[in-house]
C-alpha cells in the first residue's frame, strides 16, 4: 500500500463519462434510464494543460445523479483534450473517478512522486482556488483517476437552476 496519498479514496466525488452528444445521452438516460435530473454546462478552460503543454478546450458538461453517485457527462467541442483522446481511441464510455481534494499542488506532487504524470490539468487560481488534473493512472488496469479541488461537493450541480 502506497505510504502517501494523492487522495482519500472516501472522497469520491463523482464517474466522469465521454459521449458524444451530453444532450442526446441526457435525454436517453432520464427518460429511457430514470436517472437525473442533469444540469447541462458549458466548459470553457482556455488555460487548460494537455500532455505537459497549453492546451486550451471548449465542452459541454452535464452533472446528474444516479442514486448517491454523481454523474458527469463530457462532450468535447474543440481543443486537445483527454476527452477528445479517449473518443477517438475507445468511443463512449466511463473515462475517470473523480475524488475531491483540499489541495491541489500537494495532490499533483504526490502523484508525481508516485511515478504518475498529469495529462490534463486546469487551475483557477485566485479567482476562486478550483481546479482539477487528470493522471496517466490508465497505465495500469484502464482507470484514469482525477482530482477535484475547490468545489463545493454540497452543490447542488444535478439540478436545473
């Protein structure tokens, strides 16, 4: 068992899901599936990192429930991203585990000393300290792992406004 932690697997936060059309599987899995409601966003991270450089994207994201899990449906618009990567090589399907995390730069940096790299990161900074990064975990039994800092897992982001 790894001495240090990149996060604290009672965190989970949510199951990150790349689809093609968030609006079309929304759809599908309120009403064919019951699941929801989703609350539809647009991601814009224009200072988003790709591969260890500037890789700035646009998506659409949707944020349900299914039972207690949090759901988050990604639908790539432009830019490099991992989401982009991952359709393209397998189609649609479950991406990453999210775990949130109080801080960001101790997580990155123990996942580095832990031999994984970040693949696709993004850090508001001081306007309101969230952020998120996504490791090269997938090397090793296909899961990517991600951690969430500086959101409110109490908010609600499943509803509709």
């Amino acid at each position: 068992m790894a001495t240090e932690k990149i996060f604290e697997p009672a965190r989970f936060y949510h199951l990150g899901i790349v689809v093609r059309s968030v609006d079309e599987t929304v759809k599908f899995y309120e009403q064919v599936l019951g699941l929801g409601p989703f609350r539809i966003l647009e991601a814009n991270y224009p200072t988003a990192t790709y591969m260890g450089g500037k890789g700035g994207y646009r998506g659409k994201r949707a944020f349900g429930k299914m039972g207690p899990i949090m759901l988050e449906l990604m639908e790539h618009i432009e830019g490099k991203t991992v989401h982009e990567a991952f359709l393209k090589e397998k189609g649609e399907g479950l991406h990453h585990i999210g775990f949130q995390v109080d801080n960001m730069e101790e997580s990155i940096a123990a996942a580095e000393r832990l031999g994984l790299k970040v693949t696709q990161s993004f850090d508001r900074g001081k306007e309101d300290g969230s952020g998120f990064a996504y490791f090269d975990s997938d090397q090793v039994g296909g899961v990517v792992f991600e951690v969430v800092g500086g959101w409110d897992t109490e908010k609600d982001y499943w509803k509709n406004p």
